[in-house]
C-alpha cells in the first residue's frame, strides 16, 4: 500500500510541475498552436483567421528548421511563409496550401 501512495503521490507532484513550469510566456505560445490548415483548399485557407494560418505556417517551418527555442525566428519565417501562400493563392485553383506551403519554404530558402 506504501509503494501504491508513493507512486501517487509521485504522479501527482510531476503533473502539477508540469503544468506550471513553462520557460515561455502565453503570449508566445499561443501564436503558433491550433494551426487546422495542414490540408486545406486554398479554398479553405482564403477563408481561415490569419492566427489559424500562422499556426499553420508554424508547423510547416517548424518541420523543416530547427529554432532550438528562437521562437522569434520562427514567427518570422511562419510569416514569411504565410504572406508567400497569400500571394501565390490569390488566382485560386485546386492547389493544396501545404503543396504551396513546401514551395514557398523551397523558394524563400528555409529548408536548408
């Protein structure tokens, strides 16, 4: 029964740890989580929230560039990547955003 109590008490201490002890502020944390556009229409991702589609340029460049913790850096690139999407996607088309998406990121270097 000791070992039963200890090992609550053990899990227990750990999740209320966890769940207070993150090095960033909410502010930066929230902007890149909940991006859903990973497989959009550009149909779909000309009517999405722009925080919807920076979460989701977050992702893509995350996938493809270690920040190590620059989440400055990143929201740039995810930025970048979200303006280029804008751009190409503005004729339309049947184009997948993530198919746009692996082009810009070619395209504005960030896959090195």
């Amino acid at each position: 029964m000791k070992n039963i109590t200890f090992y609550l008490l053990l899990f227990f201490g750990f999740s209320i740890y966890s769940c207070g002890t993150s090095d960033q502020p909410v502010e930066q944390v929230q902007w890149y989580s909940g991006g859903t556009l990973h497989q959009s229409t550009i149909e779909e991702w000309s009517k999405a929230s722009p925080e919807n589609k920076l979460a989701t340029c977050a992702d893509y460049v995350a996938n493809v560039k270690e920040y190590q913790g620059d989440f400055t850096q990143m929201k740039i690139d995810a930025t970048e990547v979200m303006n280029c999407i804008e751009e190409v996607s503005k004729d339309g088309g049947s184009t997948k955003g993530n198919e746009i998406a692996a082009m810009c990121i070619v395209t504005l270097g960030l896959d090195n």
